[in-house]
C-alpha cells in the first residue's frame, strides 16, 4: 500500500469515528437541546428574528459601515459568515448527499439545519460574551475563547478548557487549507476549465496524475485566484467584508431565481420530490444508486453531515466571524445566526435539491443519475432548461455560481484560519499571522493542480474535529445560554426593567451597557 493510500485509509476510519460514531449524533443531540431550553426560540419567536435581520436591512445601525477599526457591521458580519458558509456545499454538497444516500437525506439535512439553527445561535451568543481586543484593536472571539474563559471557568476545568481550546484552534487553521482553500479552489478550476474549455491551453498538459492531466489551463486560472484572494486577505478583515457585502446577496439572489426557473418549469414533480424526500428519509431504499440498499444510518449521516458542511452550525467556524461585529447585545448576534442558518441550508440548499429531484436528471427509484460527479448533476438539472441547440447554458451558470460560492468561501475562511492562528500564537500574533496569510494564499496553486480528493477528504475530518470540542463548549455553557436569552426577552420582548447582561468582561459590560443606554440600541 502506497503513502497516499495509507493516509486515504487511516483517515477514512477517523472520519467515520468523528462523524459517524460521535459527530452526528453530538450534533443534533446539541441543537436539540438547545431547542428545547431557549424554548423553541427559532419557531416560538421567528416574527422577532426575521424583523431584527431580513426585516432590518434598510436601518443604517445594520447596515452602515463602522468606523472602528475593532468591528464590521451586522450585516457584514453574515455577509462574511455567509461568504464562507455559502459555497461548493451549497452545489456539489446536496448533490453529493443525494447521490449517496438518496432523496431522504434532504429531510435530515433539513432536520440538521433546523436544530442547527439554535446551535448556531448560542456559538454566536458565547462568541459576543467571551470576545476581547487583540494586538490591533480588533474583536477577537470565538470557541477557542469559551472554551478558554466559560468551559475553563468551571472549578477544577482550567486546563481541560484550555486543551479543548487549543485542538479547536489547530484543526480550524488544518480545515482553513482544506475546506476553506484547496478544495474549494480545486472545485473551481475543474468546472470552469470544463465549462469554459480553450483548447489552446487545456491542451498544454504539464504532468499527469492518477490518470488526470494537470494543464497549463488550470495553473492559470489557479494564479489568477490566488492574486485575487492574495489583494482582498492583505486587506485584512475590512476588506474581506465589503467584498462579502457585494457578492453574497447578488450571488444568493441569482442563483436561487435561476433555481426557481427550473422548480416552476416542473411544477408537476414538486409533489413527487417531496414525497420521496419523506417517505425515504425512515427507509432503506432498495437498489438505490445501484447498490443493494441505504442504510439507514447513511441517509441520516449523509443530510446531517451535507447540511454541516453547508452551513457550519456547530463548527464554531462562523463564530469567528460573527464575534467581530458592531453589535454590543449578544444575543441580537445569535438572531443572526438564526438567520445565517436558514439562509443557507433552508433556502438555497432546498433549491439545489429541488432542482435536482424536479429535472429528472435522477431516477427517484433506483437513483441511476445523468452525470458522473455531484457537480455536473446540477449542471445537467440546470441545461434541461437553459440549453439553446448544443450551447449549455445551465453548465455555464453553475460554473460561474460555484466560482463565485467558492471565491467568497475561500475569503471567509482565510479569516478563521488567521483568527484561530492569532490565538494559538498569542503575544506573537502579528508576526505568525502575516506569514499563515502568505502560505494560505500560495496554497491555492497546490489546490488548483490538485487531481486527489485526499485534501478534501481530510478537511471533511478536521471539520468533525473542530466540532466535538465547540459542541462540548456550547453544552457546558447552555446555562450562559438560557440566562442571557431569558434577559434579552425580558428586556427587548417584555420591557420589563432588567440590567442587561453583555459581557464576561466587567469593563466591556460596562462600557456596552453605557452606549445602549445612551443610543437606546435595540
């Protein structure tokens, strides 16, 4: 057995133990719980967190710019979430969890980002508690913070706050090279050299690997990307959000209109789709892809771990982000994250689903798909429509559309990877930081002329890796959680006369408290 393949094998059984044995079922035990003690806070008050984040996005506090130099606005905050949660999940991910474990994982993916929802909302709430300045200024926050400062907190749970924090840190910066740089990145040469074929350059092959040829196409299009992901990540994190704020709602938008062009012109198999997204969702379907049934057990870990993927619920990822905002209430921040969950997997993930189980472009009985990959089923599903004589214009969308979801995921996680390296290199952050931006840029040819999954495989683990000690933070914390929830309804909901609980940190509580005071921010 060769290097790789010892590696692909070693990681396939770590990959099943951290998602299969323990992540998925962490997971949603996580967002269950959460569900249940915020009192179904996403369904109970859903007219509330609509009207403080869609409902909100001409109010000029939302949407203005902030000066400070510590903090983005709310809306650049999902924006930039959104950036990095939005991308080839959103396309090839649903894609590939259908494939696999059939139309019912849809229903657990939604099931996933229902209950993930809530999960997302206590990390953004304990990452606006926990946050502080760093070495510039700027708001740092994330799981490694409540990990730290909550999980540590706890009588004799200093250093196992401390560990936990520190393998979160390591496996973000591990996952930012994977799933937030070289396979998004190899996503995006694959289908655009593909898509957008110039015969003079994807005829120049340079090597050949596993029997796919690396060409001079490809190396090109990889050095373009790098330059422009290199200009927006030395702007640092201001940059990236005004970018994000420009991008994601237009990519968003057009995508789900081009998805809905498709759903409207097979309105007659909306009914069908959804009948087989429940009634297999509880069963094994026989012959399904060819093989000789879906466990169960497949169907669930495939939508839970596609609907991950998508959004990052219980990742803590997002969180790094979200901790920069201008907002001085935490759990006005989680609202966002409510949102930035449903956004993303409710919306734009059930219409790459829909898309797909309407077309025709799968048998819904035995699973025999049109196309080979999770990403040219979506482009197939799309050309049934925008197909003009031998020109596939669906082929030409969904490459530009995952260039676009990849390029703004690779500027999101750019951030995480340099947060979670400014906390691991602490008082020599801004040495270290500097230097993980220019190997995280340069990354990007490797991920262009990559021809192995084993990159994207990896990343996939250290995002199960990452999730376990968020998840076990985000539960050692629930109390923290319901206590601040409980304050911000009494206060916001109820108006009852209640002090308001901001911060771990008695002089950002202080100065927070003073400024809503003053503002009256709501």
């Amino acid at each position: 057995m060769g290097f790789w393949d010892g590696l692909a094998s070693f990681n396939d059984a770590v990959n099943g133990f951290v998602w299969t044995t323990v992540g998925v079922w962490l997971l949603l035990a996580t967002g269950i719980l959460m569900t249940v003690l915020t009192k179904f806070f996403q369904v109970t008050h859903v007219g509330h967190w609509m009207k403080k984040t869609v409902g909100s996005m001409f109010d000029k506090k939302v949407m203005g710019h902030t000066g400070e130099k510590a903090s983005i606005s709310q809306f650049q905050a999902l924006c930039t979430a959104l950036a990095a949660t939005v991308g080839v999940g959103n396309i090839a991910g649903v894609s590939a969890a259908i494939m696999t474990g059939g139309p019912g994982a849809v229903f657990w993916m939604w099931m996933a980002a229902f209950f993930g929802m809530m999960t997302n909302y206590s990390e953004n709430i304990l990452g606006i508690y926990y946050r502080r300045k760093n070495h510039v200024g700027e708001w740092s926050g994330g799981a490694m913070y409540y990990l730290q400062d909550g999980l540590g907190g706890y009588k004799g749970m200093k250093k196992v706050g401390k560990v936990l924090a520190i393998i979160f840190a390591i496996c973000a910066v591990l996952a930012s090279f994977g799933i937030g740089n070289m396979g998004q990145v190899n996503k995006i040469v694959m289908n655009f050299t593909s898509a957008f074929n110039i015969r003079a350059l994807s005829d120049q092959v340079l090597y050949t690997s596993g029997g796919t040829d690396v060409t001079l196409y490809m190396l090109i299009v990889g050095i373009v990307i790098m330059i422009l992901v290199g200009v927006v990540v030395i702007g640092g994190l201001q940059r990236i959000a005004i970018v994000a704020e420009k991008i994601i709602p237009f990519m968003v938008v057009t995508y789900v209109i081009g998805a809905l062009v498709i759903i409207i012109a097979n309105a007659g198999q909306i009914g069908t789709a959804f009948g087989h997204v429940f009634s297999m969702a509880f069963s094994k379907q026989a012959a399904w892809g060819g093989a000789t049934g879906v466990a169960f057990k497949t169907i669930i870990t495939q939508g839970c771990k596609r609907g991950v993927f998508s959004n990052e619920a219980g990742l803590g990822s997002s969180v790094m982000v979200h901790s920069n905002s201008n907002v001085k209430e935490p759990v006005k921040q989680g609202l966002w994250g409510i949102f930035e969950v449903f956004a993303d997997t409710i919306i734009v993930c059930t219409m790459t689903a829909l898309v797909i189980l309407t077309s025709g472009v799968i048998d819904l009985t035995t699973g025999v798909a049109k196309a080979e990959t999770d990403a040219t089923l979506v482009a197939e599903a799309f050309n049934t429509i925008f197909k003009v004589g031998n020109v596939e214009y669906g082929r030409y969308f969904v490459a530009i559309a995952i260039l676009l979801f990849a390029f703004t995921t690779i500027l999101g996680w750019s951030h995480y990877g340099t947060k979670a390296v400014e906390y691991l290199a602490g008082k020599n952050a801004p040495v270290v930081t500097k230097v993980y931006k220019f190997i995280f840029v340069i990354m990007i040819l490797s991920g262009a002329l990559m021809t192995s999954s084993i990159a994207w495989d990896i990343s996939d683990t250290f995002n199960g890796m990452m999730m376990i000690p968020n998840l076990i933070g985000v539960l050692a914390m629930s109390p923290l959680v319901m206590k601040l929830t409980k304050n911000y309804v009494a206060r916001r909901l109820n108006k009852q006369d209640v002090e308001p609980i901001l911060s771990y940190d008695p002089a950002i509580e202080k100065e927070n408290a003073k400024i809503i005071k003053e503002t009256g921010e709501d």
